[in-house]
C-alpha cells in the first residue's frame, strides 16, 4: 500500500470518518488486550498509519481501520506474552467504570464481563484475534487469516479452540437489578463481618482472585496477588478487606454491579462479581495502583 501523506482538504474528512469508528476500534483494542491505556494507544497508532497512509482506494474504511488496529493488538499480545506467564493466575484485566442508572441493561448490553476477559489472558495472541474479530465482531475468517499469516481453515482452527476455553468461563446472570441486591448484601455482610450472611451468598466452590502487581505482603497488608477457592476461604478474605467498607461503593463494573474502593476522589480497588443462580461464582479484584491510576472513574 502507498505510503503517503493525505492532502490537507482531505484530513479533515479524514479525522472525522476516523471519529465515527473510533467507539468501535476501541471495543475492538479493549476485547484484544484488557487493558484501557493499551487500547487507547492502539486506536491512536491506526490514526498515525491512516493519516500517513493513501485511502483513496480503500472501499470498507471500517474494515481497513478494524485491520490495522487488529495488528497492532497482534504485536502488543505477542511482545507480552513472556513477560506475564508468571503472573498470570492472578493477573485481572483492566475494568471498565461507570454509573448505575435506570437505562444499564440497555446501555450495557454489549459490555463484556471482567471474568470472560481473565479467560481471554489465557488463549494465544492468534487465538485471541480470532476469536475476537470474528465470534464478537463478524469478521470472516479470510480477513482474519490476513492478519495472523495463516490459512483460513487454520484461522477457523484457532478460533474453534479459543472457543473452547471460553465455554468454560463464568457465566453472570443476565438480571442487573438481582446482581444488584446480592452486590449490596455482600458489601453489608462484609462491613458487619457477619460470617453466615457471606457464606450464604457464595457459591461453595468460588474463586477470588486478586492482582496487586507487585505489591508484598511487606507493605500492602492484604492487598497482595492472590489466588483462593472455597466459600469458607473467600469470606475470610472479604473481612479482611472490612476495613476499606466505609470507602467503598456499588459501581458498574465492565456492565454489571460490582464494588469500587475511592479515597478522596483516588481509586484504590475495583471488584468485580460474576453471580449465577443467585450465588457468587467468581470475585475478580484488581488492586494494583499503578493501573488503578489510569482507569477513569465516572463523572
């Protein structure tokens, strides 16, 4: 593709079709890489190469911009890769924020869960871009296979195995209002350290996981990288927290309720909840301040 610099009359139009696809890019760039500053950066490098780049003989801009921000997730999976295989138990992708309010079941029903996002961590960086592009956005397998250097029916393979690692992720209740209530009876029974209320709201064989990076025991108290099982096993972590209750509040997390921890306008935690069947499948915290600092709290 010719490498040239678009002429001035042309920027404008320019930017503004980039604007009307930005939402898009950036769904795209957050499923590839749980992270938001990551996904920020890559929506700004397709801008870079489409400003530099001829487009005059492009007929799907969408489809071209999907493409080359699907690149740049590619490039970014593969040079973490080695770099997180130690932590990666315990490793929580960045969530989302925002404000419960009456329209969240319409406003966020295309939000993907943090639970089905720790999934993601664990596929391939092909894997992940198939699956991704094509089971979440509907792009062929041709297209795909353009992008990994693989055939099609290899393309299909990859996203047929990422597919099954999916399956067996947690699974939320679709009822926002019920997630709700069980949020908010947690928070209560965590505040009052009523050992029975939390075991009753727990699935027996819950998952908590915790990812302080590189917090130690040393200087972070509780809050360190961890990785526990077991009802009786949770509910001592979450009165270990109780100290932290008067801070924190119910939020939307990646679309359903979940729990954020503010210190004077400063975001110290963010939980996230899986609840099936009326119970707590899966507890997601992410308790790292280094990230914390980048992820935007609601107005």
């Amino acid at each position: 593709m010719r490498q040239e610099t678009a002429p001035v009359d042309d920027h404008e139009q320019l930017a503004r079709q980039f604007e009307q696809n930005r939402g898009h890019l950036r769904a795209v760039a957050y499923r590839m890489l749980g992270s938001v500053a990551e996904a920020e950066d890559a929506v700004q490098e397709a801008w870079l190469r489409l400003s530099r780049t001829d487009v005059s003989d492009v007929g799907n801009l969408a489809g071209w911009l999907t493409t080359v921000v699907s690149r740049v997730c590619l490039d970014l999976l593969r040079s973490r890769k080695s770099r997180r295989e130690d932590s990666l138990d315990t490793y929580v992708p960045d969530p989302i924020i925002g404000e419960l309010g009456p329209e969240d079941e319409a406003v966020h029903a295309d939000a993907i869960g943090l639970a089905l996002l720790v999934v993601l961590e664990t596929l391939s960086p092909a894997e992940r871009l198939a699956f991704v592009l094509h089971d979440m956005f509907g792009v062929g397998f041709d297209e795909i296979a353009t992008i990994v250097d693989k055939s099609p029916a290899a393309t299909r393979q990859l996203a047929s195995r990422a597919r099954r690692r999916v399956q067996g992720a947690p699974a939320t209740d679709g009822d926002v209002s019920r997630q709700r209530v069980i949020v908010e009876a947690f928070m209560a029974a965590s505040r009052g350290g009523d050992f029975e209320a939390l075991l009753e709201l727990l699935d027996p064989d819950v998952l908590l996981r915790a990812d302080a990076g590189a917090a130690t025991a040393e200087f972070a108290g509780p809050a360190v990288s961890k990785l526990v099982r077991g009802a009786k096993a949770v509910v001592e972590q979450a009165l270990l927290f109780s100290r932290m209750a008067p801070y924190n509040q119910v939020a939307l997390v990646n679309g359903v309720p979940g729990v954020i921890t503010v210190v004077n306008d400063r975001l110290l935690g963010v939980m996230a909840v899986t609840v099936a069947d009326g119970k707590i499948t899966q507890i997601d915290i992410l308790a790292d301040l280094e990230r914390l600092e980048v992820i935007p709290l609601p107005a």
